[in-house]
C-alpha cells in the first residue's frame, strides 16, 4: 500500500510516497513557485540523484500533476501507474475547532475547512486548493486531512482562551489554537520512548525551532498549552514573524508611519523576527556567519530568539508542575547547537545539566541524540521530526478502522522495534 503525504503551501507543494507494506520512503520532494513563475520540480529517489524539471505551475491542480506524472515517467517514475496510490494525506493547518483528529475528506469535511479558512489566510487557502487539485487528479482514492490544529485540542479552556471580550470567541471564534501539532505528537512520543516511559506519564516541553516557531507543554501525553495562537504569528521569535510583543505597537505604528492594517500585518508576518533585527538573514546560519564577522545585530539576533526560548522553558516548567524532558527539532532544533546552547545555560536550578561537547557534536537531522549530562534529572533531547510519517500512519489507521484519536492510537513510532530509515 503506497501513501501520498502533500503539504499545499501558497507557493509550494510538498510530497512523500511511502510504501506502507515495506515501511519505507519512495521517493519525496517540492514544487517551488507554484503561481508565481518559474516553477520547478526537485525529485528526490533513494540510491538516485536529485531530479530538478522546470515547469510551469500556474496553480496547484499543475502542480499535483507534475508530481503525479514525475512518480510515474520512465525517467524519474517509482510507480508504475497511479492506481498503485491508495490514498492521499493532506495536511490542513488550521481546522478550528471543528476537528480534534485526522478525518476523511468527503464533502462536508472540505466545507468545514472552508468555514474556517479566515483563522488561517495564508494557510488554508493553498490547502483546500491542493485538496480539490488532488481529488479531480486522484478521484477514485479516499483523501484525508491531517490538521495542525488537532493535537492541541486537548488544552483547557483556561490555557487557550484570550482575556477579551467574550463575545470575539462565541461570534469569530477568536481563541489559542497552536500549531505543528504533527511535528509536537511525533517528538514528544519519540521522547517518551528514550525515557523508557509510556507517553501519558510523562512531562515535556517541545520546541519546534524552524523558520516558523512554537513550542508546547505536553502534560500527561497531551498537549496542556502552546505558543502560537489563533494565528501562527503568536509566541516565539521566528524567521520573519515577531512573535510576542506588546500588542498596542501595531496601532501606534500605523498612526505615526501610515501604514494600512494590511500592510502592518505583512511587516509583522514577513519582515519582523530574525530578519527585522538583522535586516538581511533569516537562515540562523547567515547569522552565526555575521556574528563571526562582528556583526551586532546578528548577535542581538541570536540573544533575542535564546532568550526568549528560555523564557517559554521556564513558564512551561512552571505550568507542568514537574519535567521530564525538552526536545529541539526541526531545522534549526536539530541544527542549531549555538542557539540550544545559549537557551540552555543556566537552567541548572530546574535540572537541566547540558553537556556542551555532546550538544556542539549534535549537527545531523538524522540522529536522536541526549544532549544533557548522564546525572542532569531532566533530559533535553535533539529528535528530528517525521510529520510525514504521522500523516502516514493516520491515514492508514483511518483506511483500516483502527484509529481513535492521537491520545489513543498506538503509533508504529511508540513501539521498541521501531528504527528510522
């Protein structure tokens, strides 16, 4: 049984064929510029080199077909037709409140989606149209949705409603939602397994540092808080988003520079975080590089984003009660031992004990690593996300009539035989 797991970005559509039977990685890779020119394929095949096609992508029904038809051609094909696909995993990043877990897509399903999409503008839109480019592709095969939002369904009310007027969340649902919840279910689950623990006894704050930013309190096995809100813009410093600041500032701006709501949401969105500091960088590695070269706002760069993780380490410490672990992970939590270790320092007093030859060894997005020392009470983990594998094996689950919710399900990545390929 092969899985097709898309991922519908405005400009972009990502995908991984995986073979279910043989529990491996067919092929993956991205479409770029998808609308806006350009566009190109990278085709990537184990034991193969890197396939790259330039072709044009007007919308994301070309694109699904481009990838449709590089996963079948003589030259770069894996499958011998497209009735080798079984079924197709969507990831939705924002289902409001309507969707707690993984579900079928049928009619009803895509209109809730789309009942939601104003949460997520930038977001939503590019997933339903890669939903319905899919389906009028792939017609005959059951579709799926994956939402980002699911996992972070289980927060309480005191944890993910905002102190504002009461009627903004009954009218426009306006409330904390989080997100990367596929990314926060995998690591903490792996995390859970190198404690020699069942998920649900344990306690760990998960950071998924990337170009975008949040972090979650998993209490018990579930997700009891996150950073990010109603929108991805809430919590962290990001690549280009600011992340928390003082909310009044937007307002005072557009009243001293003129700036329309439209275009203040573009700057806080886009030009903000890690690039509104240094004014050039957003790849944390450009700004080790200028911090080499003595450049200042690199470094302030690199002190604003650590402090501000250890800022949300020890809030989470406090709302969990007791800690098990911290994990790091995805491209710069896996990548970036400068910034983990200057997050880190200093948190001996809530039993985080790093061991700073381990952490600066740590540069690979293949191995789960322990970062911490043998004696520190509290471990810190490195463990390279898999959201592709959570799409995976929720469809799956939903195909064979196994699968409950994330709470219950008993992941292939929760049991001792499992091994990353």
């Amino acid at each position: 049984m092969d899985i097709l797991a898309l991922n519908c970005g405005s400009s972009s559509v990502k995908y991984q064929l995986f073979d279910w039977d043989k529990k491996e990685v067919i092929a993956k890779g991205m479409v770029e510029r998808v609308t806006i020119g350009d566009s190109f394929i990278i085709h990537e095949v184990p034991g193969r080199e890197t396939y790259r096609e330039e072709y044009e992508c007007p919308d994301h029904e070309v694109a699904i077909h481009l990838i449709l038809k590089t996963l079948v051609e003589d030259e770069t094909g894996v499958v011998e037709s497209m009735d080798q696909i079984s079924a197709v995993g969507h990831r939705v990043v924002h289902g409001g409140e309507k969707f707690a877990r993984s579900v079928m897509i049928d009619d009803e399903v895509l209109n809730a989606i789309k009942e939601v999409q104003h949460l997520a503008p930038l977001h939503n839109p590019p997933n339903i149209s890669g939903i319905e480019a899919a389906q009028a592709n792939l017609p005959n095969v059951p579709h799926i949705a994956i939402f980002d939002t699911a996992f972070h369904q289980t927060m309480p009310e005191h944890a993910y409603m905002y102190p504002l007027p009461f009627e903004w969340y009954e009218k426009h649902s306006v409330r904390r939602y989080g997100f990367h919840g596929t990314s926060h279910l995998y690591v903490s689950k792996r995390a859970a397994m190198l404690l020699g623990k069942q998920p649900k006894e344990c306690n760990i704050i998960t950071m998924h540092i990337g170009n975008g930013v949040s972090h979650s309190a998993i209490k018990n096995g579930v997700s009891v808080d996150t950073s990010m809100g109603l929108t991805p813009l809430e919590g962290a410093v990001m690549g280009t988003r600011c992340g928390d600041i003082d909310p009044a500032i937007p307002a005072f701006i557009m009243d001293k520079e003129g700036y329309t709501p439209k275009e203040i949401d573009s700057i806080l969105n886009k030009k903000s975080g890690v690039l509104g500091i240094t004014g050039h960088y957003t790849d944390r590695r450009d700004v080790l590089e200028g911090i080499e070269n003595g450049d200042k706002k690199c470094q302030l760069a690199l002190d604003i984003e650590a402090y501000r993780l250890k800022k949300y380490i020890g809030s989470y410490c406090a709302a969990l009660g007791r800690l098990d672990a911290v994990v790091f992970t995805a491209g710069v939590g896996e990548m970036g031992a400068a910034i983990r270790e200057k997050a880190l320092e200093n948190l001996e007093h809530i039993g985080i004990i790093l061991d700073k030859e381990k952490n600066a060894n740590t540069m690979t997005r293949k191995a789960e690593t322990e970062i911490t020392t043998p004696d520190s009470p509290v471990k810190v983990f490195v463990i390279p996300t898999d959201e592709e594998l959570v799409f995976t094996e929720d469809v799956v689950a939903i195909l064979e009539n196994t699968y409950t919710d994330h709470m219950k399900f008993e992941y292939s990545f929760c049991k001792p035989e499992f091994e990353r390929s």
